[in-house]
C-alpha cells in the first residue's frame, strides 16, 4: 500500500514538471510567421516610383534610394542571423518554462517592432537620435537573444555557442555609443555584429580535444 501510494505520489509529481514545462519546439511556426512578416516589412517604407515625376536619373536614383537601402540590407540580414539563432536555440533546448517562454514572446516582439525603427534609421541614418534609438533597438534584440541562450546553456559546457550569442551584444553596445558622435561610423560597427558565427567557430577550434 505505502509503495502504490509512493509510486502514485510521484508519478503526480512528474506530471507537475510536465505541466511547467512547454515544448520549444511549438513556437517554431509562430517564430517563422513573424519573422517572415518582419523581414517583409523592411521593404514596406522603400520610396515608390510614383515619388518620382519623370523617369529618374542614375544620381537620383542614389540619393533616393542608398539610405533606406543600407538600412533595410543591415536590418534584413540582423533579422536573419537572429532567426537562425532562434531556431538554434529551440533545437539546442527542446522544453523550457513559463519563464522561458514569455522571454521567447519579449524577443519575438523585438524582431516584430524592426520596421519601425528601420523605417526612421533609412530616412534618417545621419541623424544622432535616430541612429542612437535604432541601435538600442538592436542592442535590445542581441541581449534578449544573449539571456535566451544562457537559460538554455545552464549546466553545459558550449563556448562556442555562448561567444556566438554574446559577440553581437557587445557589437552593438559599441556602435550605439559610437552614434551618439559619429552616426555615419556606426552602421560599419553595427555589421561586425555578422562575424558572430566566426566568432563560435574560433571559439570552438580553441576547446581542447577531447581523449578518445
């Protein structure tokens, strides 16, 4: 009687985990979605033809078209480092807690929220205050991502994955404080940030050999 009673007990108790936890691996569709969305959107404030009033030459086709189209080329290729940081991450942590999961809805939110701020920085690139909030941005994403693979790493030995996570955070920390005096300079900063994957293999080439 007292092991039936054992054995029920936790077999209730395994259950509790199970309830806590939630399978990662369900917010792939909703992660596709808004990333798909987001990284579609970036073409959105592109300027239309029709802002032209005749056929434009090539010089106005430069200055019509270089700011938003440096700013869509480093926020689509942002986005798609961090989709495949996430999906990464999912595979790497297949069940995570409430916690966890609300932290994966903060940082789909950052990536859903990227076409605003791209928006301004393609209008405005050279302008301080722009160019300092669409970093923040950017540093914001990084360091959502950064403390997501840092729950998932908990108790395992994965430098390479940790310096991949953590490289873009200080990428990005930098070229913020760099465009509060130099916004032109931090657009060339903020593309370090691509390197995170280099980063993870150097990181992985220095680990000693394991013995066979």
């Amino acid at each position: 009687m007292l092991l039936k009673r054992a054995a029920t007990a936790a077999l209730r108790g395994a259950s509790l985990k199970q309830i806590d936890l939630f399978e990662m691996r369900r917010l792939e569709t909703l992660s596709n979605t808004i990333f798909a969305v987001a990284m579609t959107l970036l073409a959105y404030d592109l300027p239309k033809a029709s802002s032209f009033a005749s056929a434009p030459s090539w010089v106005d086709l430069a200055r019509t078209y270089a700011q938003p189209t440096i700013a869509l080329m480093i926020s689509f290729i942002v986005a798609g480092v961090f989709w495949l940081s996430h999906h990464r991450r999912l595979a790497f942590a297949p069940e995570g807690s409430r916690g966890v999961v609300f932290l994966n809805l903060l940082f789909l939110l950052s990536i859903m929220l990227l076409p605003v701020t791209n928006g301004l920085y393609g209008a405005y690139r050279l302008d301080h205050v722009v160019a300092v909030s669409y970093g923040c941005h950017l540093t914001l994403i990084a360091s959502l991502n950064a403390l997501l693979w840092l729950l998932a790493l908990r108790g395992s030995h994965h430098p390479e994955l940790l310096a991949s996570a953590v490289f873009p955070v200080a990428v990005f920390v930098l070229g913020t404080a760099i465009a509060f005096v130099a916004p032109a300079i931090a657009q060339y900063i903020w593309c370090l940030a691509f390197g995170s994957m280099v980063v993870g293999w150097v990181a992985a080439r220095r680990q000693p050999s394991q013995p066979s």
